[in-house]
C-alpha cells in the first residue's frame, strides 16, 4: 500500500484551520485515505475528531496511507499540504 511520511509544518500542529483544510483535501479525494502517528492506528484522513484525536504538533511525523487506482498522486498532494505552514497561509489562495 502506497504512504508518504511526512513532518507537520504548521505552527499549532494539525489542530482547527489546518486540521479543517487536510480534512477536506483528503475527503475529497477519490479513494479512501488514512493518518497515523508513531505508536497509534491509522484512522480516516476525512474525518475532523479521527485527526485531532492524533494530537499531531508542528514537527510530528504523520504517515498517510491510500490504496487504488492514483493513491500516489492523491499522497503527494495530500503530503505537501501537510509540509506546509497552513497557519501562515490566511485566507489562502487559488492562483
């Protein structure tokens, strides 16, 4: 099964506004995703009180894992998002 491992670069972890943006990305996508930290069963990406339940700081490594016809693609944007300092990013922006 395909994952990406990958370090939390938000400022306040995956708690409220980035939690909320993963959430969405990952139920958007076309196939099933999970989220685990060290030491805890994976839980579903898409679902808000799965990922706090991980308490997940900035600097935590997460491991996200799919399976299914572009699970890779559906990781590497889903990993990135996760890099990223989602805290800094107000009222974001599509291009």
């Amino acid at each position: 099964m395909p994952s990406r491992t990958v370090t939390v670069g938000s400022r306040t972890g995956l708690h409220a506004r980035p939690a909320a943006l993963f959430v969405a990305a990952a139920g958007s996508a076309p196939l099933p995703v999970k989220i685990n930290v060290a030491g805890r069963k994976p839980v579903p990406a898409n679902s808000m009180l799965s990922v706090l339940s991980l308490g997940a700081k900035c600097g935590t490594e997460v491991t996200i894992t799919a399976e299914g016809d572009g699970a890779d693609v559906v990781l590497d944007d889903l990993a990135a998002l996760l890099a990223r300092d989602l805290d800094a990013e107000e009222g974001g922006s599509d291009g």
